[in-house]
C-alpha cells in the first residue's frame, strides 16, 4: 500500500507541470553515444513519447559522430578535427550524411513502435535546415553553420502532434550538404521557435566543478565563462554551454544539461520539484 501512496504522490507532483508545459515546445538534442546503447535509447524514447502523450511539442536533434568516424575509419579515411570540428571532406560529407540518415530512420521506426507519431527531417525528408560554408582559419570542406530555418513548416509539422526527429545537416543555396554541430542545430531551433526548454542529453551529470568534485545544479554565463577560460569546462561541454547561452539570449526559457544514462532522466528534471543535471541561467 506504502509503494502505492508513493506512486500516487508522484503523479500528484508531475500534475502541475504536465499542465504547465501543455502545447509548449521542448527541443531535446541527443548525442550518437546514447543511440548505439539500445537499453538507454529505449528508456529515453519512452520518456519522449510520455512527453507527446502529455502534449508537449519534442523536436529531437540527434547527433552521430562516434558513429560517423567508425564508418570513416572502415572507408580508409582517418576522422580528423579542429577546435572540435570535424574536418569534411567530399568523400566524408557523403558518410556523414548517410550514416545521420540511418540514426535518423531508427529513432522515427522506434518510436512508431511506441505508437508515437514521428517525422523524420533530413535534407531528403522535409528539409527545413539551411546552410553556408563556416569560415574559419583553416579550411574544414563540408561544414557549415545554420543560415535559416523553415519556422513555418516546423510548426505546421509540430501542430500535427508529431515528434519531429532532426539529424544536424543543412543544405546549402548551393544544393550542396553540410555537416552542422548538432548542439547548434538545437540551438539554432530552440531559439527559431522560442522553445519552452532547449536540454542536451549527454553521458556525463551535468557540468562538473572539477576543482571542488561537485555538480553544478545552476551556472550563469559569467561564471561559465570563467570555467571556460580556466578549462574546467572542456571537450565537448564547450559547445552545449555556448549554445545554451546564445538559446538563452535568443528568447529560450529554460536549458538544462542532463545525464542520459540515469533511468527516465528526462522525466525527473521535467515533473519533479527538485530537477536533475545542471540548468543554464542568466
């Protein structure tokens, strides 16, 4: 009877946030770390399709890369990077592509399974990701970085009570594909739409203060960027911080950054009073 009440009360806890996040839009951004692990990829595609039976509008953004560079390596083509990026040559945009197309259609089949309507958007189903050549000092080949979005298709999609699943390439007025941060691409829709709440899934609990061994339940940009420059935050935090931040700016209510590896992760920082991970504020 104990463990009844309790699960009872749980429900009474999530009631006032189910109704609050009711018609609102959460862009959840996922890395390929979590796809390849088939137990953690079914827990978390639970957790969204509760989110959409309880109204909320997901746009999912996944990413690849662990993936990407495995197909890259069998291909005779070594995975190299600057500042983070993956340098994209002719041959490794058409590997990128492919392979965030194939993560792409396992994440819509698995959720369909769950009888979850899902749509896939790539740059060859409903592409709304539009792209230019990314400058920097040396040349990376097929990256690129958002230069528009389709907000009106997004959301004529989203009105449907579909779970829009987005893999992190864009095309080019060129016609041509590029390869895009996915923590950007999440960002970058976060902030087209006004999302409710931007929240990286990753494999660590949030932003760790090394020095101190202690998780971060909160950081604001100063603080972060003093970690930042003291590379206490590093690898690939950098970018999900950065584009937290600019969501942030642009208009994003909430960014969290939490660990997919906990059981219905998702749900705990999205019903529950106390939260999980770290949230991102001003």
């Amino acid at each position: 009877m104990r463990e009844i009440i309790k699960k009872t009360n749980t429900l009474i806890e999530a009631l006032p946030y189910i109704m609050a996040f009711k018609e609102k839009i959460f862009v959840i951004k996922i890395g390929g770390e979590i796809i390849e692990n088939k137990n953690i990829l079914e827990n978390f595609l639970k957790d969204i399709a509760f989110l959409s039976s309880v109204g909320i509008k997901v746009i999912l953004v996944h990413g690849g890369g662990q993936l990407i560079s495995k197909k890259m390596r069998l291909s005779g083509i070594k995975p190299k990077f600057v500042d983070g990026l993956r340098i994209t040559c002719k041959d490794t945009i058409v590997i990128v592509e492919d392979v965030l197309y194939r993560l792409n259609q396992i994440i819509v089949k698995k959720l369909k399974a769950l009888e979850v309507d899902a749509v896939s958007i790539t740059p060859r189903d409903n592409n709304t990701i539009f792209a230019k050549k990314r400058t920097s000092r040396i040349d990376l080949g097929f990256v690129g970085i958002v230069s528009s979005i389709d907000k009106k298709r997004l959301v004529k999609v989203l009105k449907r009570d579909c779970v829009l699943v987005v893999s992190p390439v864009g095309l080019g007025e060129d016609s041509l594909i590029y390869n895009i941060n996915a923590d950007i691409v999440a960002s970058e829709i976060a902030s087209a739409l006004k999302a409710k709440k931007l929240i990286f899934m990753t494999n660590v609990d949030g932003i760790i203060y090394k020095t101190q061994k202690r998780l971060l339940s909160t950081i604001s940009e100063e603080l972060a960027k003093q970690l930042l420059k003291n590379g206490i935050i590093d690898g690939g935090m950098i970018p999900k911080v950065e584009a937290g931040f600019n969501a942030i700016k642009n208009g994003v209510s909430k960014v969290h950054i939490i660990n997919a590896r906990l059981k219905h992760a998702l749900l705990l920082e999205i019903f529950t009073n106390k939260g999980i991970g770290t949230e991102l504020v001003k």
